[in-house]
C-alpha cells in the first residue's frame, strides 16, 4: 500500500479532528493509501502548544514555517487547517508545489479568493477537497438518499437553522488562537462564513441550487477586547444571520444561524417538506432522521390515514450510509467519523487516483457556497434581493 505523507498546517481544534481522521481511516475503510502524519505546522508563538500537538498526535516531525512545509518533497498531501485568511495563500502554494489539498470550510474569505484558488488547483491538476463534513454525517446522507428515491417528490419548502451560544457574554475576548473567528480580518465573515456555509452546502446537496436570496445580519455586542494587543477593536463580522432564499426548482427557503442561542451548542437542523413527502434532521441528536411518508413514490398510492404521521429512524443499521463500516445495529457514531467518512470517500475517489466516484465537494464545488455566503452578506449590506 502506498503511504501518504501529511503536512499539517495548524494544531488547533481542526486539525485535532483532522488527524484523528488520518488515524483512523484505515481501520474501518478499505483505502488505496496508509497515511503518515509526517510534518505539522504550527506559528513559532505557539511552539509548545506545537509541540504538545505533535506528541499526542504522533506527528513525526514540527514545522514553523508552513512555505517550507508546503513545498518539501517528501509531503504528498497538505491538509489546510489554519484560520480562513491564510487559506488562499496556503492552497496556492500547496497547488504550486503539486501536492493532494484537504482545506477546511469556508474554503475562502470571499468569491476573488475562492475563484483564485479553484484556478490554481485545476491548472496544477491536483486531488482536492473541502471539509464539509457534515455530508458525512449517516442521517444526513441518508437524508439525500431518501430525497433521490423520490420520496420527497416536488419540494416545497426547506429550512435551515444552526445555532451556538458561546460567544454572548461580552466578556469574551476576540483574536488569538481560540476565537480568531470574531475578528473580521482573521475569519472574513462570522456565523455567515462559519455556521450557515454548511448549511448552504448542504441544502444545495439536498435541494439543488440556490438561485436568490435576502438577507438581514446583526452585531450584538460592537467592541470586545483583542486577546493579542489587550485594545479593544471594533467587532464588523456577523454574530448573527437570517436569510430567504428562492431554489432553482422552486422551492423556497429560510436559514437562520447565530451565537447567541442561550442554550444551544451545535444546534444545525433542517428540514424539507414535499409533495410526497417530509424530512427533518437536528445536528444535535446526529443518530436520528425523521420521515413522514404521505405518498408512494412508484404507485403515487396515498397511504392510509391511521399510518401516516413522522417517524423516528434510528440511523444505525448495515444498510444506513457508512454504518456498515463500524459497530452492531443500534450503536451509535459520532462527531469525528465524519471526518473519517470524508477522507475514506476522497481517498478512494478518482481525484486521489482511487477507484471510486469523483468526490464532493473539491473547490470548485465549494466555490457554490462561497458564492451564497458573499451574496447573503452584499444582500444584508445592501437591503435587498441579491441573485446567487
């Protein structure tokens, strides 16, 4: 089996999941490459938290200057995990140096970016992707099966919420390692970028195109203190979004995301009502997918009356999407198979030179969300319907 030798670029909480994913892989999926955590980057303030990192991790090697990283000649894949404005940088490079890129969501700080990034990887010719790993996610995948059976029929209505609390204390700081994402220049966006990119990604999965949209975002508390310079600086990103959105099939839309949800913590939840059917799914208990069947999708029969109503399938068996790779009917998954579901479909994809399907989302794919994102924030800047 041929290695993949991994150049991390970060050691925070993403490349926390990240590498675990490149651990793991192997044991639950059958793939064409044994990956190597050879190298992780880390910035040289950071240095014992890089090395921490490195210890637990199994990294064989550190690095504190990630261009020397992206261009050495025994990496084969650089996986982006640092903060969103170094992402377009770092891609390049990687794309430059001919390297595999895994690259964290938003893939981008805007569409120029993410366009400028899209034609490096496609010139260079190189297997990409972008973590949006909640595809992977076996509810939500079945949640897409459903919808390709037909079960669903003519879609109607979709709606998106994805909630947090964490940052509503005025007390929390912004900048530093941990919450880089309340600073405009570090992240770009907020909740917009942050939160509702997987929803965006995902509703297009599920639901096709998103063809207008108009949007509303507010800043809750305007000045926090920077954890790097102790001054306080005024806070422009997004802490929290609702938009409307019109589909290309029709379909009509709202999504909702914030940080000030008192109470919920990873709460991402969305649900899709048709002309046959219904779907819903909640982030929060990941092993569940309700279904309500009002019609079936061959013989378009209704079905009777005292059956109808939703029902909660426990997404656990061999035949549910991924299960088959781990535990007994009505054990349950979690959080980081994800990432291992994502690597294990990209690994085998025809983009990594496996055998399998092309993977989704590579860059151009994800260049759709960014495209949403910008048109969401230009539509709540503007006050007004923006076409995606």
């Amino acid at each position: 089996m041929k290695t993949l030798n991994v150049g991390m670029l970060g050691c925070g909480f993403m490349a926390r999941t990240h590498s675990n994913a490149y651990s793991q892989v192997g044991h639950f999926f059958d793939v064409p490459f044994k990956p190597v955590l050879k190298c992780c980057y880390g910035r040289e303030q950071d240095i014992e938290v890089l090395k921490k990192f490195q210890q637990r991790w199994g990294y064989e090697e550190i690095e504190t200057d990630w261009k020397k990283l992206a261009a050495r000649k025994d990496i084969d894949i650089i996986d982006v995990v640092a903060p969103n404005f170094l992402h377009k940088e770092m891609v390049l490079a990687a794309a430059a140096a001919g390297k595999m890129i895994i690259c964290e969501k938003p893939m981008a700080m805007n569409l120029d970016e993410a366009e400028e990034m899209v034609a490096a990887v496609e010139k260079a010719g190189v297997a990409n992707m972008v973590m949006f790993n909640y595809r992977r996610v076996p509810a939500i995948s079945l949640f897409k099966q459903i919808i390709d059976e037909g079960r669903v029929g003519r879609p109607f209505h979709y709606r998106a919420v994805y909630n947090q609390d964490y940052t509503i204390s005025a007390n929390v700081p912004s900048g530093g390692a941990a919450l880089w994402r309340l600073s405009a220049k570090a992240a770009g966006s907020g909740v917009t970028g942050d939160l509702l990119a997987h929803s965006i990604d995902t509703a297009e999965w599920l639901n096709g195109p998103i063809k207008k949209v108009t949007a509303y975002t507010e800043v809750f508390i305007k000045e926090r203190k920077n954890s790097d310079t102790g001054e306080m600086e005024k806070i422009t990103i997004d802490d929290a979004c609702m938009f409307l959105a019109v589909f290309e099939n029709g379909s009509i839309g709202t999504f909702e995301s914030t940080r000030y949800a008192r109470g919920r913590k990873n709460y991402s939840a969305m649900e899709i009502n048709g002309e046959k059917g219904a779907i819903a799914f909640n982030l929060e208990e990941p092993e569940y997918l309700e279904f309500f069947r009002y019609s079936d999708p061959d013989t378009g029969k209704k079905v009777e009356d005292h059956l109808t109503g939703w029902q909660k399938i426990l997404v656990t068996n061999g035949e549910h999407p991924y299960m088959s790779k781990y535990w007994v009917p009505g054990t349950t998954i979690g959080y980081e198979h994800t990432f291992i579901n994502a690597l294990a479909d990209f690994l085998n994809s025809s983009n990594a030179g496996g055998t399998g399907p092309k993977f989704e989302p590579d860059m151009r794919q994800a260049m759709r969300t960014q495209k949403v994102c910008d048109a969401v924030i230009r539509s709540a800047k503007e006050g007004r319907w923006v076409e995606v």
